[in-house]
C-alpha cells in the first residue's frame, strides 16, 4: 500500500472496509489534503491524528459524503462511493457536539434511524434495547437529554449512530466536549464498544493520548499527507520523522553525523550507539532520538552524557528533570516507584545514561515544529 505517494506499507490480509485512491480536497487555492492513498482493514479502530489544519477532519467528511473529493476516489469495500451524498453511503458519523433531538426521549433518539427504516414493533425494541445494552444505559429509555450528563449523551449519539449497524461509524473528535476524568473514561469504553460490535472505527482526533489508547492503528498526518502510518507502538518506539517524534508524546533529538554501521557522533558530544537496523541505510547528518522515561540517572547503560539539572517537577507517575548538556537541554522521567523517592536535585552534576535498544534515529531536526 502506498501512503501519501511517498511511503510503502505492507498490505495487510484482512479485507479493506475503506480505500482512499490518490485523494486531493482543493479549496480554492488551499490544497487540504493531497494526494492520499490509504487503506483501513475491516473491523478495525483507526486514528487520523494531527495538529489542526493537517487535512484530518476533511478527509473524514470525504469519506463520510459529507465533502467531495477534487481528485481521487472513495471505496467502501468494492464500492466506489465518491460522487455519492452522506444518505447513500452505509456510514454514520458522531460528531463533537452530540445534536441529540432535545423534545424526544432516549429511546425515541436512538429509534429515530430505525423508524426512518420502516423497522417497527419487537424488532425495533429489541435492537433499541441491545444497543443501549452495549453502550451502558440500560433504564434510561425514558429520559430527556437534558436530564443526562455529558458522557451519557455521548452515549446516545454513538447508540444513535450504531442502531442502524453501518458498515462504517466515523468519529469526529466525539469526546472533545467532556472534562479530562470522563474523556478516559469513555477512551476505554469506546475501544470496548468497538471490539464488542466489530465494525470499523475511523476517528479523527488532535489528541495524541487518545488515538493511542483506543486506535490498532494511527495515521498521522502533516500538511494533507500522512506522515507515517502504524500502531501506536511502531509510532512511538521507531517515529521515522522528527515530527512524529516531537508530535506523539515528548522526545530527546540530537543532531549528528552518521559514523558507523550501528554509531552516531552527537554534535558536541560524544558518539552513541543505536540498533543495527536503526539507520536504515542513512549518512551523513542525523537526529539521534531518546524518550525521556528511557533515559536513566546513572552510569547503567552504554551511551552516556554527562550533564547538570537545571529543573525539577513532580507530576504524579515520575519526576521529571531538565539537564543541560553539551548537545542541549534534554528532558528525563523517573518514576515514582517509592514515596519519597528523589534521585536528583537542581544544581547536580550526574551522568544519563541509555541503552542503544531505546535509541531511534531520524533524518534531521528539520519538520520537527
């Protein structure tokens, strides 16, 4: 499969539920996403992540009708659906801002897709009830929307969107509205929901903790293209851009020269060690990267630099710390472990050290904004 026209992924064996063929949205002369090919495997949970104004959003209104694409083609399954309105097209979206019919109940809110069906009688109750089995509101059939928290109109609306049993639900940063406590909360119980009913999740989200909690796989996305895509885990332990590194979670980069098989010379530093595999062929200039909780207060592992902490916070999990060094400030946490526990105080000299396995490489600096 080729993403964005750059990059190769390998095609999976599951069959595709969507396929975006060399997809280009023009506005006027703002290109907002370009060029992109893209599959996403049936039954799964996929994230479209990046900052605002990356094309994100309007590739989901694309693939929902909502949008029509100026070049490029749309597939839902064998289905090519790009001239096709929102109505005709077997998805449903939730949108961050739940539109929720205030004068019905519940049960009249999540039957209303069905009744537009002709579903009627035992078999509209019966789908109504699984439904709000699913999603946790069992005994709030009754109830108006004004009488519901914000997570239980979530709930609806996805309940909403899920009773018609499309082939495809998008999700359009549906938990931007909720505080942080619920927001989790619903992460996990969306991802659950999902598993439970196994139709195609697409959920498009600025939020790097919560397209890595919920999606199998991530598609994160820079100027209208896709600047890698993989599971969270291949993102954030191998990022293959420095944007990637700076935009999931924090990373340590450090500029240097390629001088060896499996060796990087850090600029003004010391030359560091890095998986054999982690060059992939590359010379020259470089960023060494390191995440923070992989970097240790002490002489333990085989790559080292010397440095002097400048800051301290506690933030609950880990402390973190700020040292200065000869290649720059660089950012380490150290758990919690214990109570009371403090490895270091502002104003010491110590060494970091990490081990080669924890060590990716990227090209250069340069995109990491």
């Amino acid at each position: 499969m080729t993403v964005a026209g750059e990059r190769e992924v390998p095609a999976s064996s599951a069959p595709a539920d969507i396929r975006l063929d060399g997809v280009t949205k023009r506005f006027e002369d703002v290109v907002a996403v370009d060029a992109l090919s893209l599959e996403i495997e049936r039954g799964s949970f996929f994230a479209l992540l990046g900052p605002s104004g990356c094309g994100k959003t309007t590739t989901l209104r694309m693939i929902g009708g909502f949008e029509q694409p100026t070049e490029g083609f749309i597939y839902l399954g064998d289905n090519e659906v790009s001239g096709l309105p929102a109505y005709k097209r077997d998805v449903n979206t939730v949108f961050q801002s739940y539109a929720l019919f205030p004068h019905l109940s519940v049960f009249e809110n999540i039957a209303f897709g069905l009744r537009r069906r002709a579903v009627r009688g035992d078999t509209l109750k019966g789908r109504v009830a699984e439904i709000l089995r699913i999603v946790g509101l069992e005994g709030m059939e009754k109830r108006k929307p004004r009488q519901l928290s914000g997570g239980q109109q979530q709930r609806v609306a996805l309940a909403r969107a899920l009773v018609n049993k499309p082939q495809v639900l998008l999700l359009d940063e549906p938990l931007g509205a909720l505080d942080l406590k619920l927001r989790k909360q619903m992460q996990l119980e969306l991802k659950a929901i999902q598993h439970d009913i196994g139709i195609t999740f697409v959920h498009v989200t600025h939020d790097q903790e919560e397209a890595m909690t919920m999606a199998d796989r991530i598609a994160v996305m820079k100027g209208g293209r896709i600047e890698q895509l993989g599971t969270p885990t291949d993102l954030y332990e191998t990022p293959s851009t420095a944007f990637v590194a700076g935009f999931l979670g924090v990373s340590n980069l450090i500029s240097g020269t390629v001088s060896g098989p499996d060796t990087v010379r850090l600029r003004s530093g010391p030359e560091v060690r890095v998986r054999p595999d982690a060059l992939a062929g590359r010379t020259g200039e470089v960023a060494v990267g390191i995440r923070p909780e992989k970097i240790e207060l002490g002489q333990g592992q085989s790559n080292s630099l010397d440095g002097t902490i400048v800051e301290q916070a506690y933030v609950g999990v880990a402390t973190q710390y700020i040292v200065e060094t000869d290649c720059g400030r660089l950012t380490v946490y150290r758990q919690n472990a214990s109570p009371g526990l403090n490895g270091a105080t502002p104003g010491q000299r110590l060494t970091l050290s990490w081990s080669p396995d924890c060590t990716f490489v990227v090209d250069s600096l340069e995109g990491s904004e």
